[in-house]
C-alpha cells in the first residue's frame, strides 16, 4: 500500500510500504477514506522534534472496517468509523472519568501511521466509534476533523470551563483554534476572541462564531482583550499553539479565577511560581480525551449541526502529501486534507 513516512526534517516521502495486519485480537483493520496533515506533524518537519529514524506519519482517520480481530465486539467489517489519535480501552477507570488519553493501556491510535491507505487500530472497541450509517460524501471533512482537531478544540472549550454568558479568548488561528471557536459558540460563549493575522483564517473564525479578531500578539493581545472585558480579562482562554510565548499570552489574557484550557503540543514552554501565583488562573489541559466526546461531536455533524470540515482549505491525493507538508509549512494553507 502507499503511505507517507518522514524519513528527515523537510524529507516526506510517499512509499509502498506492507499493508497492516491484525496483530492483537482487539485490532482493526481499516480503508482510510480521508485522512490529513497536523499542525503536530510540522514539529519534526521543522525540526523541533528529532526524526532518527524514518518514521511512518499521520494520526487523524476515519474509514471502512475492513476486518477485526477476535476480540472486537463493538464495531464490524463495513462499518465507516472515527478513532482518535491514542487508542484507549474506554473501560479502564481513567476512561471512564473521561481522560481516555490517559488510558492505563494507551498507545498510538494508528501505529502503522494513518497517512497511508490502510491503517491498524489498536483496542478497537474503545478506540473506534460507528457512525450512524455510511456518510454521505460531504461530511468526511467534518468526520475526519472529528478525529482529532474538532476533539481538540472541544477539549481545550471544556477545559476552559467555556460555559453560557462567558468571554472567551482563543490564541491561534490554525484548525484547532478554529474549531475551538465552534467549540466555544456551542457551549454558549456570548462572546469570543480570537488572535489571527490571516484574511482566510480570521472570516472562518467569525462564521464559527467569533465576535472579536484581533491581530495582536503577546502583551498587546492581552492589553486588547482587557480593553474589551472593562480591564478584567477573558473568563476563559484557549491556548492551541503550544510554545512559551502563547501560552503566557493566554494566561496573561485570562482574569483572576479564570480558565486557561491548553491543548497546543508544548515545545519549550516554562512557567514559574511569579509567573502564575498571584493571577489566581486556574490551568488544565494536555493531550485531548478525542474519544470522550466522539459520540456527541459525530451526531452533531451527521445531524448537520456543525461543519468543522471548513477547516480544511486544501484537498490533495495521497501521493502529494510532500506539498500537503509544504502548504501548511508555509502557510499556504490551514490544514490539507490527503484522499487516499
């Protein structure tokens, strides 16, 4: 089959690798429909995260079930399905207290990779979730983003205690930002505030339902949203970057007894005792529970609801997936959407 492995930083390459195989009784087998490229996936691209050996990529799916182990009960061949990015046994007590990332018996969702034509996911009956029935072909976009940015950004609202009548300040306009957005209005923020400097990126942020874009980063973001908030700050925050200097934008813009939900994969960020004692901000996050809320974020989008699909501004074939990288590298695009 083809499949996309990174073999250096900038080095993407579509090769015919082995089709995978069940391994453990409680794998799947699945045809990708659609999968993507991360804004995740950029780290070892740029070379912040090391690459030493070539590794295969991708970790956002959703497909046909092609075969199942033994021990799967919960889905079947022929069921079309969405998974998250670490599979989980959703049965464990960690899952049930609905932090399925950080299940006692986590491991990658795809680890063959899910930027290929077939992918093997692992503990499947917790992993997998069945759509209704086969989607109609406009609402693969929504579904994918399900897999793991739409879960993303819906994690990062939640844990920000994003609730009805609050003001929401979200730092980064890549996809999960955007969908942190619609997180946001459909949790019932009567207000929401977004960082971006992107024409394309900033009209997709006010149809998800922002009320403020600004273009303001660091100190100057914060000094705007306390303008708008009577100097007080944003009840809430969303921080989907991931580096030292977003993170302390979203706490600085943040008031005291506030929620900063930070959901951006963390590279060299630091946070000391002077940093936080005296802001009273309450932190939570880390890598999103997808699966915790895959049942409901599905039947919004399968009810036609929510559209996070918006969020992807370029479709390619699988065996471009070098310009896929190169796009959003560049910022030629927010996130590109691979058909296998």
């Amino acid at each position: 089959m083809r499949a996309v492995v990174m073999h250096a930083p900038g080095d993407v390459r579509v090769e015919d690798v082995d089709r995978p195989t069940i391994v453990e009784p409680t794998d799947a087998i699945i045809r990708l429909t659609a999968t993507c490229v991360c804004g995740s996936d950029l780290w070892p691209y740029r070379g912040s995260d090391e690459v030493t050996t070539p590794q295969p990529m991708g970790h956002e799916y959703c497909g046909v079930v092609e075969e199942v182990g033994a021990d799967v009960r919960n889905v079947a061949v022929g069921d079309f399905v969405v998974g998250s990015f670490f599979a989980s046994d959703n049965t464990c007590e960690i899952c049930l207290a609905g932090y399925q990332t950080g299940c006692v018996h986590r491991q990658p969702g795809a680890p063959s990779g899910a930027q290929a034509e077939y992918a093997r996911i692992a503990l499947a009956d917790g992993t997998l979730v069945a759509t209704p029935g086969q989607p109609d072909a406009d609402l693969v976009p929504s579904l994918l983003a399900a897999s793991d940015v739409l879960g993303t950004g819906w994690f990062g609202a939640v844990a920000a205690e994003v609730g009805p009548g609050k003001t929401v300040a979200v730092v980064g306009d890549g996809a999960v930002g955007l969908c942190a957005v619609l997180a946001a209005r459909q949790l019932g923020a009567e207000r929401i505030i977004i960082s971006s400097r992107h024409a394309d990126r900033q009209a997709l942020a006010r149809e998800f339902g922002a009320t403020d874009v600004l273009a303001e980063r660091g100190e100057e973001f914060v000094a705007a949203v306390k303008e708008l908030t009577g100097g007080l700050g944003a009840h809430s925050a969303v921080e989907a970057v991931g580096t030292h200097e977003s993170m302390h934008q979203a706490i600085g813009a943040t008031r005291a007894g506030g929620h900063v939900g930070f959901v951006g994969v963390l590279h060299d960020v630091a946070i000391t005792g002077d940093d936080i004692f005296m802001t009273h901000v309450h932190l939570h996050g880390g890598p999103a529970p997808v699966r915790r809320f895959l049942p409901d974020l599905i039947q919004l989008i399968w009810d036609r609801k929510i559209d996070p699909g918006k969020v992807f501004d370029l479709e390619l074939p699988l065996d471009d997936a070098a310009e896929a990288y190169r796009a959003m590298d560049e910022r030629r695009a927010t996130k590109v959407l691979l058909r296998p």
